[in-house]
C-alpha cells in the first residue's frame, strides 16, 4: 500500500528563524510505503520494533516530532513557529496518557543497529534552532512527564542575546538527558551555498557543541529541510556525503508529514511539524493516535 505524502508545514510556517511570516515554497511530495490504515477517529500506529539485537530491516513507525518555539511568539508573524506553553503541556500529557514513550535519536540508530529494542509506542520530540523559550518553557514539562527531548542547535545564535539560549542552559539540559544535534552555524540552506561554506558549517558547529558538551554530536538537522526541499537529486547527495564526511551518522528532514523511518536512510528521517494554535485533536491524529476523547487524555 502506497500513500502520497505532502512534505510541507503543517498549517504554514517557515522554519528559518530569521523569517517572518508565511513560507510559500513549493516543497516535494515523497511516497511512504504501508502507512496506518485510518478510518474516522486517529487510530494508534502499529509497532514493529524487533526484539534486542535484532537490527531493523526495514521502515519502522517512530514519529519525530518537529517544534519550534514554546511560548509566546518572539516576533510578528511567528505566531505558525509558536507552540504555546499550555498546548505544548497539554500535548505533552496526551502523549503521556495514551501510552507514548519518548526516545532520543540515538536511540532509534541503536534499534537500526540491533543494538536495542524500541518501546512499544515510540516518538521522538525535536526542537529547532535553540529558541530561549525552549528551555524556559519546554525543558520543565519535559521533566515534568520524565520525558527526554532532541534539540538542533544552530551554534552560532548561541549566547549572542536575543531569544536563544545561552551554552549554559545546553549544558544543563544534556545534563538532564537531553540530546543535541547540530543545526549548522548560521542556519544557512545547504542546497545554494558553495561545498567550502557548507562543509565549514557542518564541522564548526559538531565541533562548537562536541566541545561544550564533552561527548560526540553524531546527527543533524537541515536547516529549512534543504536540500531535500527544493534541491536537485545530485545536490543532496553531495550534502548527504559531506555530512559523513564530517562524521555524522544521520540527518533529519524538515516536516515530511509522516513517522515511518527507514534504516536504508539514514540521512533523509521524516518529521512531523507541529504548528502554533495547533488543537490536540489534530496533534493526535499527525501521529495517528488514539482520539483523546476515547482514551480520556
């Protein structure tokens, strides 16, 4: 069974930090085999984990969440980027309700490698960019739940003021269990910039964070999902091999709409973008859960 996917935001958005308003980019719509079958109210997705060293051969059902900001929006015009503090505890407790068991990016690549088995209802929460309100607002609920959450950190808007966080908070948060992927130096579109400019962006910010975390930083994030949104064949492939180049073991993509993962990728994982004002009826069915109303979440 075969099902269109269309890749792009879920209810608008663009997910540069340095813009307002509405992306009007034409993203590409990708084929994703066997997704759950849906007829009426969200339905849970079936789990296919294998057990402990049993490496995965083939798609798994894990959705990867795509934040932003949580709280108020940082500006005008960001209001699609910005998940409230009271939706995001309120999604976060559906999550916890109807049985889902956050994991980290690492986590699934064990399960790749055979190196673990996955929970029976697995999701992974990312959050783009490094926004302040990430820690301020998100990073309580996370433990709140005993939640672990991913966050791609554009290195460069690091302790320079504004509305990201500062390396002291990153450190408190990987403390605390959180992981840490690169999101580049400067958020820049790997798809138009020169190979020196990209591959520079890739190695400085792994390095950036490597050094403040203390521990390797082996995943990534595409800024606005590029190349993969809009770039030729040939240019994500070149991207795809300066990311192992740069010793990176895999990348996600921005919003494709769907959680099946497949191994054979590992450089091209789905995500499913969660949007401001977003109702949790509508979070739910993103994952194909359980109706909230019928499990009393």
């Amino acid at each position: 069974m075969f099902a269109l996917v269309w890749t792009g935001a879920i209810g608008g958005g663009s997910d540069d930090p340095t813009a307002v308003g509405d992306d009007t980019s034409t993203p590409a719509v990708i084929v994703v085999t066997d997704p759950p079958t849906v007829a009426g109210s969200p339905t849970s997705a079936p789990s296919d984990s294998p057990p402990r060293g049993t490496p995965v051969s083939g798609q798994v059902d894990v959705p990867i969440m795509m934040y932003h900001l949580i709280g108020p929006p940082d500006r005008p015009g960001n209001d699609a980027l910005a998940t409230s503090e009271a939706d995001f505890a309120a999604q976060m407790s559906y999550l916890d309700c109807a049985g889902y068991t956050p994991i980290t990016v690492q986590r699934l690549f064990d399960a790749f490698d055979g190196k673990s088995a996955l929970p029976e209802k697995p999701i992974i929460l990312t959050f783009d960019d490094g926004w302040a309100g990430q820690y301020t607002y998100g990073f309580p609920v996370l433990q709140q739940h005993e939640f672990v959450g991913s966050f791609a950190i554009v290195t460069g808007f690091v302790d320079a003021g504004g509305p990201y966080m500062t390396w002291a908070q990153i450190g408190e948060m990987s403390q605390a269990g959180m992981e840490m992927m690169s999101h580049t130096v400067t958020h820049i579109d790997l798809g138009t910039q020169d190979d020196a400019t990209d591959i520079e962006q890739l190695a400085s910010s792994k390095a950036d964070l490597e050094s403040h975390l203390g521990h390797d930083v082996p995943y990534f994030v595409y800024p606005a999902g590029e190349p993969f949104r809009s770039g030729s064949t040939q240019r994500q492939a070149e991207v795809v091999q300066m990311l192992r180049d740069a010793g990176y073991k895999g990348a996600l993509l921005d919003g494709t709409g769907y959680g099946a993962q497949d191994p054979s990728h590992p450089y091209e994982l789905n995500r499913v973008r969660v949007s401001g004002g977003e109702d949790i009826y509508t979070y739910a069915g993103s994952i194909y859960g359980p109706d909230p109303d019928s499990v009393s979440c």
